[in-house]
C-alpha cells in the first residue's frame, strides 16, 4: 500500500503485482495509468485519507513518501494535533497486517513529537529503525534532512539508528546489520 503515489514513488520499483493507494493529482493518476499499466490496476484517484478510510484489507507493507510541512486541520470533525504525515502514517497503520512493515519518509521534527510517538504507542506501533538520510539527498526538490522509519506490530527493545552514506560500503553494511 502506498496511500500518497506519485510517479516516482519506490513502490513502483519493488517486486510485487499487488500495488494499492492513491493519488491526489489527476494528471499524474492518468500518467501512472499509461505508463505503469501492469501495476497500477488497485491505484485510485482521490482525497488519501478519504480513501483510507474506506479501506477493509491490511498490508504486509506499507511504504510512503508523503510531502513535509502539510496540514490537515480537521479529521471527521475534529480539530487534528498532527502534521498531515503523522496522521497519514496513523491512518496507515490500522491497515498494516500484525507481521507488516511500515516505512514512510519524515521530517527531523517527526522524530522530536512527543505527541505523535505517544499516538503511535495509543496504536500499537513501534519504530523499528530510523535512517537518517543526509540534508540534499533530495535535492532540487528540497534540502530538508529527513529520515526513513521502519515501523511495525512488535514491540523491540532497541530501535535501530543508521545514518544513510554515498558510500557504498557504509550502506552495505547497514543493510547488513
């Protein structure tokens, strides 16, 4: 499941025939639509978290690259304490399968809500690893230094913390650990 696809997005690129989400964008939906046609049979076009809701199934993955610095004022009413990622990874996380993996994009200040590592524990979520991918690695689009989460059902003890590297050893090694 990739609730936030867009033309780029690295499920795309994993070995599977069962893509599910949804894109916001039209153009971009129908981009997807013809080049990808063999993968994007489960993708629909539409409000993310509308069609979130309306989703019954869970996933062994959940991966995401959602924008930074999104706001999403109001759900089902309700004043929302959480930037639009953390509701998104929220939202996701009721449809992660109890052995599933979560692994979404965030911001620094991800790391530093108080509020949202305490709505996370409220789910039965819990980061596994963090990588911190250093400021530029998505440079022109932004420079902001952000981090993949890994996220799943099970409680660990540690979490795992590695800093992503242009050095290929380096990253081999992480995988490896």
């Amino acid at each position: 499941l990739n609730p936030w696809i867009t033309i780029s997005s690295p499920i795309f690129y994993i070995q599977t025939d069962n893509i599910f989400g949804t894109c916001i964008n039209q153009t971009e939906f129908e981009t997807i639509k013809t080049l990808i046609k063999e993968k994007s049979q489960n993708i629909k076009l539409g409000d993310t978290l509308n069609e979130l809701s309306k989703e019954t199934q869970n996933f062994d993955l959940v991966l995401s690259f959602p924008p930074f610095g999104m706001r999403t004022q109001h759900i089902n009413g309700e004043k929302n304490p959480f930037d639009f990622t953390t509701t998104l990874l929220l939202k996701c996380g009721e449809h992660l399968a109890q052995d599933g993996k979560l692994i979404f994009l965030v911001s620094n200040s991800f790391l530093m809500d108080v509020k949202g590592k305490e709505a996370l524990s409220k789910k039965g979520l819990f980061v596994d690893a963090v990588f911190s991918i250093p400021s530029g690695a998505f440079a022109p689009m932004t420079n902001i230094p952000s981090n993949l989460i890994l996220i799943s059902k099970q409680s660990k003890e540690k979490t795992f913390v590695a800093e992503i590297s242009q050095d290929d050893t380096t990253n081999k090694t992480i995988l490896q650990n």
